[in-house]
C-alpha cells in the first residue's frame, strides 16, 4: 500500500510501526523523524500548503491527515481523487487508538501494542510528587498558551503538572500579567523556537519563578514518540519537582 502522510508525528509513526520508504511516498517538510529514513521521501508541502498536484501525480492508495494540523479545504480536495483517514487526537486514549488503527491498516497490530503499552508505561512511571502549576507557553508576540482540549494539556496532566490555563481551549492568547498566578512556566522548543534570551526577558518580570525551556516534540507529537521520551520526561520531573 503506497501512503502519504501529512502529519510529521504520524510519519514518525509510520516508519516506527515497520513501513519504509517503499510504502510511504510523500510526506510534509516538517515531516522530520526518523531521521535517516525519511530523506528519501518525496516532501509534498507544508502541513497546511499542501501541494495538491504533486500529490496526485504520486498516486496515493491512502492518504493520513489530521483535523488540526490539515487545511480542511486541502483535505477534502484530496478526498476527490482518493483515500484520505483524518485523524484527531486530544488524549491518551485516542492516541491509543490512533496506533491501534494504523497497526491494522498495515498489519502491524503486534508492533502497535508495544508502542501502546510503552506509552502507557512511560506516562506512568513519571509522575511529579508535589503540586505544581504551570502555564506552557507555544508562541510569543502575542504569548498563546494551551487549553484543556489539547494534547499538550493531557501530557501536562499525566505527569502531574496542573495546567494553569484548564479553563481555557484550544489555544487562547495570554498576557504577561495573566503569568502571575502560575509556579512554573514552560517555554516549549516549538512551534515557536524559544531561547535562553527569552527566559530572561520573563526573568525581568518574574525574578523568582522558575522558568525552563522544554522539548516541544515530547509533548505535542502524538503517535509513537512519547514511547522514546521515557528519559526525558524522568529528568524534567528531577528538575521541577518541588
């Protein structure tokens, strides 16, 4: 079966359940992981500008999208001309069932419950022993935080750490000031690629609070990749835990 993925965790994914190269024929330029393997794939867009004519000329027997990460409009225009699975993932569970079907589309069922249940042992063997509030920053100018409709919220909860945006979705833009009532404030890797020089310029209104840079791909890359941040997730626990 000759597949197109226009989700990068979902790509990861892929090659992690068994496919290669031979299988999956197009991917997003953000598509990044596993490194070595996905260079070979013809880059068929950005996640949201896709190039349509290329990929029909590639001829597809099934195409992987996500709700949130894919144009709607590109999405259905593909769906014209073939196959299309649009995925949504906003909790453990329907991670787990996101592997789970993949695992059957392409016969890798036994490879699909390792990863689950990996996934399920990593989450569960990280848990931070102290209360902890934390605002979990993915943009700046403006700032925009994440809500409790996110996968990001969830990871954030599975580890034990309290959202301070819960009464928030999706993900709303917030002030500096709206910071205050928060203990910690994570400033993930992507999208937006904060930097030490932003830590000191939260520093300047927050001296006191704790203020880290965390692996944005650790929490926002559903699929397979939780399942390989066991350690990660055990040192940034070390590192917070009050």
């Amino acid at each position: 079966m000759k597949v197109i993925s226009l989700v990068p965790s979902i790509t990861e994914a892929l090659f992690d359940l068994g496919l290669t190269e031979n299988e999956i024929i197009g991917r997003t330029k953000f598509c990044i992981h596993p490194k070595d393997k996905i260079k070979d794939v013809p880059v068929i867009g950005g996640t949201k500008n896709l190039n349509i004519e290329k990929i029909k000329g590639l001829q597809p027997d099934l195409i992987l999208a996500n709700k949130e990460e894919n144009i709607k409009e590109q999405v259905e225009a593909l769906m014209e001309d073939f196959k299309v699975v649009v995925t949504n993932v906003e909790t453990i569970e329907d991670n787990y069932y996101l592997l789970k079907t993949l695992g059957n589309i392409f016969q890798k069922e036994e490879r699909a419950k390792a990863y689950n249940l990996k996934i399920y042992e990593v989450l569960n063997q990280t848990k931070i022993s102290s209360k902890i509030k934390a605002a979990y920053l993915i943009w700046k100018n403006p700032y925009m935080t994440v809500g409790a409709d996110t996968f990001i919220h969830r990871i954030l909860t599975e580890i034990g750490i309290e959202n301070s945006f819960k009464d928030k979705t999706r993900y709303p833009e917030v002030t500096i000031h709206d910071l205050a009532d928060t203990d910690l404030i994570m400033l993930s890797s992507e999208p937006f690629p904060f930097k030490e020089k932003h830590i000191a310029e939260l520093k300047e209104y927050y001296p006191d609070k704790k203020i880290i840079i965390v692996d944005g791909e650790a929490f926002s890359w559903y699929g397979t990749h939780i399942a390989k941040c066991g350690n990660y997730f055990k040192e940034l626990v070390a590192e917070i835990d009050l």
